[in-house]
C-alpha cells in the first residue's frame, strides 16, 4: 500500500465523518521524582471527539497542537496531588517530554478504554518510535487500531462494500 489506512480512508472515503489512528500499551509517566506505570494510547487528534472525552480541565482538542499530552482524572491526581497539571511537562517511557493539555473523566469501567490514563499524540509516537515510523504503510501491522466514525448519512453495509477491496484484492 502506498499510504497508512487512516489517511487513505480520511482522503478516499467520504463516508466517514472521523478516523483515528491508535496504539495502546504500558507507559511510564514521570513528574518531577514521581514515576507511574500506566496503560495510555498514542492517537490522532480525532479521538478525543470520536469519543466525547468528557473534560474536566484543559482543552478537548489539546492533541492537536502535537506536543501535547491528556491525562485522566486519576492519573493527573496521582502525578500532581491535586495541583493544577496544565502547562506541566512529563516524560513519557524517558524517551520524550509532553505539555499537559487537558485532563479527562476516567473512562468508565465497562469501556474497552477502562484502563487508559494517558492520550499522547499519534505523531508523537511516530517520531520516537523508529519500526513504527518504519512500518506505518504497512496495514499488514495487527500492532495498531483504526478507529472510524461514519457521517450521519452513510450507511454501514454500503460503506463495508466499498472498503472490503482494500483489505481483500
């Protein structure tokens, strides 16, 4: 494939509304001489829109500007004890330094995010991590989601017909 999936379907297929790229996993976030080892995600912007991150502080669009970073309730808590996080720089896995944007409502606890607590930018991601960076036109790569969201209009059997060809030609 000549792009990644998440620009190839934002670019081609009007259909949908939102699409965002993601990887989860462990993470270590430090503060100062506080270190926490946390599940988070790498995303694009869109996520925090696609799923109607509920904002107790900050900025919903806060991943967009790239250096950015958005922690949940209880992990902004842990690291900064009730002060205000935003503005804050932490070091995520001691690879790269994020601003806090915007602290979120934990997801609740029978969502498939319930153990999220950090939302880092998708470029981010990219630029620290080399196969990542390596591999992002490779949509063979199970590693990473795509998340999409479909504009009112469109129809989910219809949309599914026209993308199949790119995962089954």
């Amino acid at each position: 494939r000549s792009s990644d999936l998440g620009k190839e379907l934002r670019t081609n297929y009007p259909d949908f509304k939102e699409v965002t790229m993601a990887n989860n996993g462990e993470h270590i976030i430090a503060f100062n001489d506080t270190k926490i080892t946390k599940q988070g995600m790498y995303v694009e912007p869109a996520f925090a829109k696609m799923f109607s991150l509920e904002m107790l502080n900050g900025v919903q669009n806060g991943l967009e500007g790239g250096n950015a970073i958005m922690l949940s309730k209880s992990l902004a808590q842990a690291l900064f004890d009730g002060a205000d996080p935003i503005g804050k720089t932490v070091r995520i896995d001691n690879k790269i330094n994020l601003a806090v944007t915007g602290v979120f409502q934990d997801f609740s606890k029978n969502s498939e995010f319930a153990e999220i607590e950090m939302l880092a930018p998708w470029a981010a991601y990219l630029s620290i991590d080399n196969q990542a960076r390596a591999s992002v036109d490779y949509w063979g790569n199970n590693d990473w989601q795509c998340y999409v969201q479909l504009n009112e209009s469109a129809s989910l059997s219809q949309v599914q017909a026209k993308v199949k060809p790119l995962f089954y030609s």
